[in-house]
C-alpha cells in the first residue's frame, strides 16, 4: 500500500523496466541518435559487401572510411546545432 | 582468423584502452569524492565508493564470464563490436569537438568547486551521512560503469576479460594512490587528450570487431588495429584542424563554446 492505494506489481515493474531502459538509452545513445543509426547502417553495408566471399578483403578498406564519414556528419551536426 | 589482442600488439593497445579509460574516469571519480570527503567527512564517503566498486566489481563478474562461454564469438563480436563502435565515437566526438574549442574542455577545478559549494548548504549529519554515501556512490559508479562497458566489451571480445579488469583495478590504485599523496583534484591531469587516445582506441576495435562479425577479412589480421588507430587519428587530427577556424573569432579570440562539457 502507497498512500492508502494497492501498489500494482505490474505498473510498477514495467515503470521500472522503463526507467532502466531510458538510462541505458541516455548512457549508451543519449543526444546523438545519428552516431547508432550511422554504425548500424555501416555495419549493414559491409555485410551486404560480404555477402561476396571476393569483396571480404574489399570490404575492410570500405568500413573504416564509412565509419570516418558517421564521425565527420556527426561532428558537423553538432556544429550546425551551435549557430 | 586470429582475434585481436591475442597477439602481443593487439593486447597492448587493449590494455592501454582500458588503462587510460579507466584512469580518465577514475580521476573525473576521485574529484567528486574529494569533494564529498572534505566536505561531509571522510568516513560516509569511503563507504559509498567501496560500495560502488563491489557493485561495478560484481557487474564484470556476472557478465563478463556470461558472454565469454554463453554467446557464439561471431555473435559477440558483431553485437559487442556494434557497440564499442557506438561509444568510442561519442568519445571522439567529443575530443574532436574539444580539441577544436567548439566544447568546454574538462575542467576538475571547476567540478570540485561546483561540487563543494552544493555540499556545503546543509552541515554533514552526525554518524552516517546518506548524503555523503549517495554523492560518492553515485560519482564511482557512473564514472566506472563506463570502465565496465570497456572492461566486458574489449576483455571478453579478446578472451582476455581477467587482463582488461586487470588493466582497470591498476588503473583504480594508481590514480587513487596519487589522489592520496597529492591529497587534492587531479587538475593537472591531460584527460583530454587520453580522452582522445581512447575514443581512437575505441572506434579502431568497435570497427575491427563489428567487421569480423559479417566476415570482412583484415589484411595483416591483429596488426589492422594500431592501422585504424592511425587511421582515425588522422581523421580526428583532420576534423580539429577544420574546425578551427569556427571556434575562432576574427581577433583570434575563441567564441563560446557551443556544449557545455558534464563528462
């Protein structure tokens, strides 16, 4: 009992859930979104590449200079957000 | 295909990323805990960080050993190098937007200033101060989970978790041992600039670990990693020279940084 109310285990649990899930968003993600999304895409496209058993080699040249533009945007981003 | 840091090069720049990263975030620790300790006492202060640490302690030891014999290591290192790839980035972001002037550096006066001044409102309670406990306990554990995320992702992805933590609690003592003699914050400290060696260390791993994971075959194998750590550096190296000119005025003053820095 809260304040004379029946606690809901459920609520109460998927409050819990929902407070555990936003810190590891804001600890892992926080307010750059476009760094996970960039990663993500880069990954996906270096498995397509390697989907080619010629293209593995290829595809590591490939990876560090998408990974460098996912920085470079996202350095821009934040210097667009400051004017 | 041999995984990184199970020769001799790839572990030293293992054990560097984890020992500088652990050292960065200990001393951002130890400032808040001088704080709490000249403050509110020593006693309720002590008891939160060695709180902290048993938890974070606990953390690496119940995940770290999961991951290792538990998840496929193709699986691992795809889902663990998507994510050190993710993090090391918002390092380097970070050192880059710093290096330029664009973010407020860092500044450990200034944080134990902050944090002194917010404890001195109400006077330490008699006995166990919660205060006191929370403060350090929560400085030590946030600081230091991001020591864990490190800790698990590069120790367990190498097969090297008892070295990586090795790596970290080295870190821990010598930072806190210098904290002891000099008996003040560690201002003198470069962390930006081993903020910077980590976030390429990060990247170069998150990069060489999520590639394995969808079979991208690197040339050199293990020697690939000090390759992308040179890599991103010029990168980095390249974006702080281009950035340079934003954070200048025409009279070669920096104009106001655009983030203020809380990390």
């Amino acid at each position: 009992m809260i304040d004379g109310q029946p606690v809901n285990a459920g609520s109460t649990a998927r409050r819990w859930m929902v407070t555990f899930g936003r810190f590891w968003w804001e600890f892992l993600v926080g307010d750059t979104p476009e760094l996970l999304i960039g990663v993500v895409a880069v990954v996906g496209v270096l498995a397509v590449i390697c989907l080619r058993p010629g293209l593995r080699t290829a595809a590591a040249f490939v990876g560090p200079v998408l990974v460098a533009g996912v920085l470079t945007l996202s350095v821009r981003r934040a210097v667009r957000r400051s004017r | 295909m041999l995984i990184a840091a199970s020769t001799p090069t790839g572990a030293l720049v293992m054990v560097t990323a984890v020992f500088l990263a652990s050292a960065v975030e200990m001393v951002e620790a130890l400032t808040i805990v001088l704080a709490v300790g000249v403050t509110r006492g020593w006693r309720s202060a002590l008891e939160g960080v060695a709180a902290a640490l048993a938890v974070l302690a606990v953390l690496v030891l119940a995940l770290g050993p999961a991951l290792v014999h538990y998840v496929p290591l193709s699986a691992l290192r795809l889902v663990v190098g998507t994510l050190l790839l993710v993090f090391g980035l918002q390092w380097l972001r970070k050192a880059v937007l710093r290096a330029s002037g664009l973010k407020a550096r860092h500044d450990e006066d200034a944080i134990y200033a902050e944090q002194v001044a917010g404890l001195s409102g109400s006077p330490p309670a008699v006995g166990r101060d919660a205060t006191a406990f929370a403060v350090a306990f929560k400085g030590v554990f946030l600081e230091g989970l991001e020591v864990v995320v490190i800790v698990i992702t590069l120790g367990s992805t190498s097969h090297r978790l008892g070295l990586a933590a090795l790596a970290a609690a080295v870190a821990v003592v010598v930072v806190a041992a210098v904290g002891v003699v000099v008996h003040r914050q560690l201002s003198g400290v470069p962390e930006n600039a081993m903020k910077m060696g980590v976030g390429l260390m990060l990247v170069s791993f998150g990069t060489f670990w999520s590639a394995e994971g969808v079979h991208v075959s690197w040339p050199g194998n293990d020697l690939a990693v000090p390759v992308l750590v040179a890599w991103y550096g010029m990168i980095a190296w390249l974006l702080v020279l281009a950035l340079g000119h934003h954070a200048r005025a025409p009279m070669g003053r920096p104009v106001p940084t655009v983030e203020p820095s809380r990390d």
